[in-house]
C-alpha cells in the first residue's frame, strides 16, 4: 500500500476528529483556495468512512472578473468527488457596514448560514489554519484588543467549526500539491491594502526571522490558552448578570463589587441583549458604562453603538430614549 503524504494525512486525521465530535451531515466552505480545497478533498475522502454526509458550499462575492466561473469550477469539482449537496452562493457585498473586509465576511457568514438551513446541516466546516489563527492574534494586538479578541478564532462557535486550527498553511499547500489539486490563489491575500495582507507577507516573516519558527505555532497557542481562561470567566459574567439583574436593568449594588474582569464581561453580554453588536463595541464603550457604577459623580447617559443609549436610574443601569 503506498504511504500517504504526511500533510495528506495531517489534514485528514483533523478533519476526522471534527466529523466524529460533529456526527451529523456537513458542509465545507470552500473558495478554492489551498486551505479550504486540503478541507474539502479531506471531506470527502473521510466522511464516507464514517458514514456521515458532507456538502460543499462556495460563495461568489462578485469582488473579481471571473469569480462566478471559478465558483462553477469549485462546485463541478466538488460534485465529481462525491460530495453532496453542493451549492454556489451569490453575494453582494455593496452597502455593508464597515471596510471591505469586513463587509465581505460579513456577506459569506450570511450566505453559509442560509445555505446550511437550505441543507438541514448544523455544522459549516472552515478552513482557517493555525497561520491565520497567528494573524488574527497579531491584528487583535495591533489593535488593543481585549482576551476576547486575543483569544482568536474559536474552533467553534454556532454552526462553524475550524477543523485545521492546529494545522500550518504548508500542510495545506502541500497536501493539495500531493493530491494533484490546483489550488487558487486569491489576490486579496497580496494586497497590502489590507490589513491581514501586510501581516502576512510583512509582520509574520519579520517576526519569525527575529524570534524564530515557532512564533506562528506560539501566538495560536496563546490564543487557545486565553480562550479557556475566557471560557471559565464567561460561566463566572454569566452568573454575575443573573444576580445583577433589577426591575428594569441592572443593579449597581451588585455590580459594585465584582471584579473589574468579570464586570466587563457582564456589561459586554447586557450590551448585546439590548441590540449592540458585539464587533461594534469598544472598550471606550465599556469603561463609560463602568463609569456608571464605580465613579457615580451624577453624569448623563452613555450612547452606546447602534444609538443605544444607558443611564444611572434609582440605582440600576437602564436603558433610556434619547
């Protein structure tokens, strides 16, 4: 029997850990780019194995001449694999809130959700790797970020799991050179107009020339270790708002004295059940809601994002009208 390629098997033997921890039918996002290409041929190679079904789904964001051929090209290739059902989503990315970037993911979350529901799926395979795991924590940086944005990319959250979080973006390359797979190669990633761009082709190289190889595997690893401390102090926030809740907000009487991390992380969830999306955010945000409780000087209302606004009213943060 011939050996199969270590980066062949890397891939695979990840993609089976997902696919036995998810147990139901799947779909994999893929644009046709090495790392979601490695992911749906490992898919499709291992899925039948288990007797679990997986699907494929490519989304067009009509961004680039030609992106609606090469979507054809993903879903015709994905069909003689065996994967099923295969679907090509369309977007449109104009008149979305915030730079291109953002816009774009914004559109293709959307569109894989509308094509799992489609599917009767409950789980949407992604091909991020332990590289962009890397990025995400160094943009988080550059950013000021908190432990939830240093945290990265969870391995899952809702319907998405990243199977590949632990493996680099050479296996991917690799495996997909070893299966005689022609990966494409997406423009955007040269663009230094982009911020994940220059941390790729500038920030990540300069650092592993300085600090060494493992800088890329250590920045994931730190993200999967501030992801757990996360985890157990979401449970500690969650059980603090429950406590903290009054007649019409919250209690400052409670929230008084919890500690500074979990209080955070308590306004930062009541903040979203009032409608505040969570990426608008920001720490300026949070600090004048904190304000509110630990330095009570009879200040008026926070505005928060989306034009939420939070007072101090008889001893509980509320919402008011502005």
């Amino acid at each position: 029997m011939a050996r199969i390629p270590a980066p062949v098997a890397a891939v695979r033997t990840a993609v089976r850990q997902a696919l036995t921890k998810s147990g139901g039918p799947v779909l994999v996002a893929c644009s046709g780019g090495a790392d979601s290409l490695a992911l749906a041929a490992a898919a499709a190679f291992v899925a039948p194995r288990l007797g679990i079904r997986a699907g494929l789904v490519t989304v067009d964001h009509q961004l680039q001449q030609g992106s609606a051929e090469r979507a054809m090209v993903v879903a015709e290739w994905a069909r003689k694999v065996g994967l099923d059902p295969v679907s090509v989503e369309t977007v449109d990315v104009g008149g979305r809130p915030g730079g291109p970037e953002a816009a774009a993911r914004e559109a293709r979350y959307a569109a894989l959700t509308t094509a799992a529901a489609r599917a009767g799926v409950e789980t949407v395979l992604l091909g991020h790797t332990r590289d962009d795991q890397a990025e995400t924590v160094l943009l988080a940086l550059a950013r000021g970020a908190g432990p939830r944005g240093l945290a990265g990319m969870p391995a899952r959250r809702g319907i998405f799991l990243r199977p590949l979080l632990d493996a680099s973006r050479a296996d991917t390359r690799e495996a997909c050179a070893a299966l005689g797979l022609t990966a494409w190669e997406d423009p955007h990633n040269r663009d230094s107009s982009y911020a994940r761009a220059r941390v790729r082709s500038s920030a990540l190289p300069a650092l592993t020339e300085v600090l060494g190889a493992g800088v890329v595997g250590n920045l994931a690893r730190s993200a999967s270790l501030i992801a757990a401390d996360g985890d157990f102090l979401d449970g500690v926030a969650n059980a603090a708002l429950a406590a903290s809740r009054g007649s019409m907000g919250l209690l400052v009487s409670e929230l008084s004295g919890v500690h500074v991390a979990v209080r955070g992380r308590v306004l930062h969830a009541w903040c979203r059940e009032l409608g505040v999306p969570g990426s608008a955010l920001s720490h300026r945000h949070v600090a004048a809601l904190d304000a509110l409780i630990t330095d009570w000087h009879g200040q008026g209302h926070t505005v928060l994002p989306s034009g939420i606004a939070v007072a101090r009213r008889s001893g509980e943060l509320v919402p008011v009208s502005l």
